[in-house]
C-alpha cells in the first residue's frame, strides 16, 4: 500500500486509440469500453474552445476528445474522488495537463468555480439505467456509473443546459432502448437534436445511440443513418476503426 495506492490496489494500465492514448483505469468497478471513445468522437469542438465533460470517470472522453481537437479546453467534474485522481493523472500521462482540468463535483450541487453559460460544448455520458431497472450491481463504483440515483436523466439534462452557452451543444451517449425519455427531456429545451444510432451489426437493433442539441435553437430533429460496428465475422468495420484505432470524428 503507497501513497499512489491508498487501497493498495494499483490501476489497470490500458490503451485507447490504437494505443494513441494511455489510461489508468480501477481494476474493479466499471471499465471504459467504447462509450466514451464514440461520445469524443461526436463533439464538434474546434480549437480553442472550452468543454465539459459531465461525469468524465477516469478522463477517456476528455482524453480521446484532446488528441482530436488541438488546443480545446476541457474541464472534467466526477463524483467519485478516486477517479477525479486517476483522471487528472491521465491528463498528465497523456501530455495533457494544460488543457484537461477535472474536478470533484457532484452535478446537483456544482462546484462555485463552474460558471454557467461558460462551455461551447458538453459532453455526457450518464448512468444509463433506471433506479427501478433490477438489482444494482454489487460493486459501488460501478452502480453509482450506471444506475440512476439522486442525480436522474432531468437533472444531468438541467446541468448541461445551464453549463453550456447558448448555441452550443449538448452531447449524450445513451441507451437505444431510453431513447424517448431522452428526447421527452430535451424537447423544448433544445433543438437542432440529432439522433445517430450505432448498430451492432446489419439487420441488428441498435443498443446505443448519439444525440447531439443546441441550446437555444429551434432547428428540428433529425435521424440519421448512424453507424454499423461489426461485419458479419464480428470485426469492427473500417468506419468503426477510423473512430477507435485512429481518432477520427463522426460524420453527422
């Protein structure tokens, strides 16, 4: 047990992006999978502009999103001390500590230092189930990253809309099958909502999906063809590796 390792449990060495980005991650708990590397993949930041990235965990959207967009700014806020720790030492691991800043914060009760209105774009990945979705899982860091408790979809929608400034987008990672509650949210609070499912593979529901909104915009919402993961032998199509192997952005 070290300073380094206060449970005496060091973290999992990993890698995004073909190896492009390195990631301490807890053994145990929730583990980055592709969630994260998708939801980067779909913020339209350009340089210099500022983002949040609403319960970044140990940093992989800000991380992906920093090696896409030279010179963005990204503040992280994360609930859970351990990752706030992990995160920021992944900024730094990366060669990104002048642009990545992640503090502990809980998104019903802001960190003073986050001023409203001050983010081009916003980035979410939320716990995805309901509270009342079946047992939650026995390990707490995991529940509390995939299980709705006091904070539910509403209110991760109330922080993105009043972190980001007007015009700007709101981007959320999400469940196929909770689409509707997503889009009852930010009906009338947002607009220009687009809809990018990522299928499986041909003929097969789409388990996630991207919907990207601005503030402030009346534009209407629009569905578009998405993507598809995996060909017929299970590797990644060359549309999926661009995104995961080499960065690239999402074309909506």
């Amino acid at each position: 047990m070290t300073a380094e390792d206060p449970d005496g449990i060091s973290p999992s060495e990993d890698t995004l992006l073909g190896g492009g980005i390195s990631l301490r991650q807890p053994r145990a708990g929730y583990r980055v999978a592709i969630d994260p590397v998708f939801l980067a993949a779909a913020v339209p930041a350009e340089a210099g502009e500022a983002v949040l990235d609403a319960g970044c965990g140990a940093g992989a959207a800000s991380l992906c999103l920093a090696r896409r967009v030279p010179d963005c700014r990204i503040t992280g806020i994360e609930a859970q001390r351990d990752l706030v720790r992990l995160a920021n030492e992944n900024a730094a691991l990366n060669g990104f500590a002048d642009r990545i800043v992640v503090m502990a914060g809980d998104i019903l009760r802001p960190p003073p230092r986050l001023e409203p209105g001050s983010f081009s774009h916003v980035m979410i990945n939320p716990p995805y189930l309901a509270p009342d979705a079946g047992t939650a899982p026995p390990d707490a860091a995991k529940a509390a990253a995939t299980l709705e408790g006091e904070a539910d979809l509403a209110a991760w929608l109330r922080f993105a809309l009043s972190a980001v400034r007007p015009k700007g987008t709101l981007t959320f990672i999400y469940r196929a099958d909770r689409m509707e509650q997503l889009l009852a949210q930010l009906s009338q609070r947002a607009g220009e909502i687009v809809v990018f499912p990522l299928w499986p593979g041909q003929n097969k529901p789409a388990k996630r999906i991207i919907v990207r909104a601005r503030k402030s915009v009346a534009t209407p919402t629009r569905l578009t063809p998405g993507l598809v993961l995996h060909e017929g032998d299970g590797r990644y199509t060359a549309a999926a590796e661009a995104i995961l192997r080499q960065g690239a952005a999402l074309a909506f």
